[in-house]
C-alpha cells in the first residue's frame, strides 16, 4: 500500500492501536491484584475502566502529535466526568502513569514519544480533545478505546477500534483483538479457560497463540492480520501480516452465526427466530465486543446479526472499523433491510434494527 494516498494515516493508526493493545493487556493483568479500584460504572450502568481512559488518551496524542492538533477530528466515547471528581483522583493518577508508561514505548512502534513526561491536565486535554460529533464533511477519526468492557474486565474478548471518516465516507479501519484466540474453537470458551487449552496445545513455529490487529483501507479488496508485538520488541512492518478473508460456506446450515452476549442491548429472542427462519441450525457464538466483525473477516463465523432493544442506540464507533475490515475482506454489511449503514450524521445515527454482516452469497434469506 506504499504510495497511496492513506499510507501514513493507516501506519500510524495499526501502529498506535498496537500500542494501545499492549496498554490493555497491562491493565486487564493489573486488574487481578487491583480489582475494582481501576473499574467505575458510566451514568448508563456500563463499565469503565483505566484502559478506556489510557487508550484514549493515547491514541489522542499520538494522532494529535502526528497530524497537528488543531487539524485531528476525534469522535471517541470517554469523556472526562467520572475521572474528574473528586474521589476519582487515585484512579486519575493511574490512568495519567498508565498513559505515560505506554507513550514512552512509542518508538518501539515507529511513532513520537513526548518530550516529558504528560502532567494530568495534559492528560484529561487529550481525552477531552476527543469530542467531534463527526458529520458528513471533513476527516474525522473514530475511536472506541475498549469495545466489550465487560468483555475485558472478566478477561475475555474486547477489541480497539479505529476507524478513519472523510467527508462521510469510512476509508480505513483497524481492529486490535489482544484475546483473540489462535483456534476459532476457543472462541466458545472464556479467556481464562482457553489459556490453560493453549498451554496444553503449543502453537506451531508458522503462528502465534494469541491476539492480533486486523486492518483494511476501503477500494483495496484486500483486509490484513497481524500478531501482536509481545515483550518489548519492536515492530518490524509489516510484521508476519497475512491477507484474511470471509468464509466461503454458503449453506445455512453449516453458517456460524454470531451475536452479543449482553441481552440489555440485543434482542437474542427475536434474532433466535430470524436465524431459524433463514435456515440457520447451529447455535450462536456469543462474544464480546467487535472481535465479532473480526471473527467474520477471518473467516472463523459466517454472519454477525444484531436486533438491538428498543430505546437502545447504536454508535459509530461500535462499528466503523468492523465494517470497513468485514467489506475489505470480501464481506457485506447492511441494516436488516440491506442499505449500507451510514456513519456521516452523528455519533448516534444509526438507530439500527439489526446489523448484518457476513459473506455477500448469505446475505439475501437475512434481509427483512
């Protein structure tokens, strides 16, 4: 991709969300002997942790630092409030030493490091700075820092996701899966299970055991998957990257289809019918999180279908690099009546009455 027009906003986007990969298995490590100090509860009941705020921040920087600050359009989903009171000011200090800590490994991956050492208002800036409703005009970039917080705090699957918008239209997408399994099968089971399966069963010398970031540029035809960077080496691009594609299965009832695990915000009912009905025998894969999009790309599950409660409202960010990776690697993704989903008005508006994504030839019995 040397040479195109995107080259350096997609190497710094799969770089950084390296980065911020690295700052997430940290945190979720630390979270066994720190417990719910690192954890809060947003306003709508859902988690959030250090991570959120560390991946945030961080990715702020490194855009901001790169492409100039003034000129960075961020659509992100933390925001400040709940690190600014006053009974939050040890887990802000985490949270500052976090991103600290993560920045000054930045050259490891090819990007910027600061100067010094961030101070908090530096810190709580760089969220800050990430409060761009979007729209269909300019470049704005698409963040969600941990997708499937509840996902990564009882360590399971959780994804990084960066998207890049211009003028309405999404141009790349990058996925960082820090849990994503070496064996689709292990996709069933949860992280603490599938780790004592990996010591059992080694990877080859050609793999990796676990975690990877996925990314595609839009009109390329082509979405890629790389092996995280594990122990303080550096990256050396384009670092084992392997071309991935969606499944080639086109029968119902061999399709694996997968959807969310919380029912506060799916409708596992209403799917469950809208399965049978199109033919769909197997039982669901449940996991968290955009690895769903991820586990499509790869080929590992044929359909992601999404009927969200009502009165429950989608996000951009729950979805834009996802989309982007899936169509690259040869997949479709539409609402339930096959219109592609527009991301140019707003955080919130998408209002979807389902979300379909999966190879082109499953598409057609799942529309309504």
């Amino acid at each position: 991709m040397e040479g195109d027009k995107y080259y350096e906003e997609l190497g710094v986007a799969v770089r950084v969300v390296h980065m911020a990969c690295s700052l997430c298995q940290r945190v979720q490590e630390g979270l066994v002997s720190t417990g719910s100090d690192q954890v809060k509860s947003k306003d709508d009941d859902s988690p959030v942790t250090v991570a959120d705020w560390g991946v945030q921040a961080t990715v702020s920087w490194i855009l901001s630092e790169i492409f100039g600050g003034q000129n960075v359009s961020i659509v992100a989903e933390e925001d400040v409030q709940t690190l600014s009171k006053v009974d939050s000011a040890g887990l802000l200090a985490t949270v500052v030493n976090t991103v600290n800590e993560c920045l000054a490994e930045a050259p490891n991956y090819g990007l910027p490091r600061p100067d010094n050492v961030l101070g908090t208002s530096q810190i709580l800036e760089t969220i800050s700075r990430c409060n761009s409703t979007g729209g269909p005009t300019g470049r704005h970039w698409i963040l969600d820092p941990v997708d499937g917080t509840l996902g990564f705090v009882r360590k399971d699957q959780y994804a990084i996701a960066l998207a890049l918008m211009e003028d309405g239209e999404l141009i790349l997408g990058v996925l960082g899966c820090p849990n994503y399994p070496m064996k689709k099968e292990w996709l069933n089971y949860d992280h603490e299970h599938y780790q004592s399966m990996s010591q059992m069963s080694p990877p080859a010398s050609d793999s990796w055991e676990k975690g990877c970031v996925m990314y595609a540029r839009r009109g390329t035809g082509e979405a890629w998957m790389q092996p995280l960077v594990h122990q303080q080496k550096k990256l050396e691009w384009p670092n084992s990257a392997r071309l991935i594609c969606v499944s080639s299965i086109d029968d119902p009832a061999l399709a694996t289809f997968c959807e969310s695990v919380q029912k506060a915000n799916s409708n596992h009912s209403f799917t469950a019918g809208v399965a049978h009905s199109a033919g769909l025998r197997k039982q669901p894969l449940r996991v968290y999180s955009m690895v769903k999009y991820a586990a499509i790309a790869r080929g590992d599950a044929e359909i992601f279908m999404k009927f969200a409660r009502s009165g429950y409202k989608e996000k951009i960010w729950d979805h834009a690099a996802g989309v982007v990776i899936v169509e690259e690697a040869g997949g479709v993704v539409t609402d339930a009546g096959g219109r592609p989903l527009d991301f140019s008005k707003g955080v919130t508006p998408l209002r979807l009455f389902s979300t379909f994504a999966g190879a082109s030839n499953l598409q057609e019995g799942l529309q309504m």
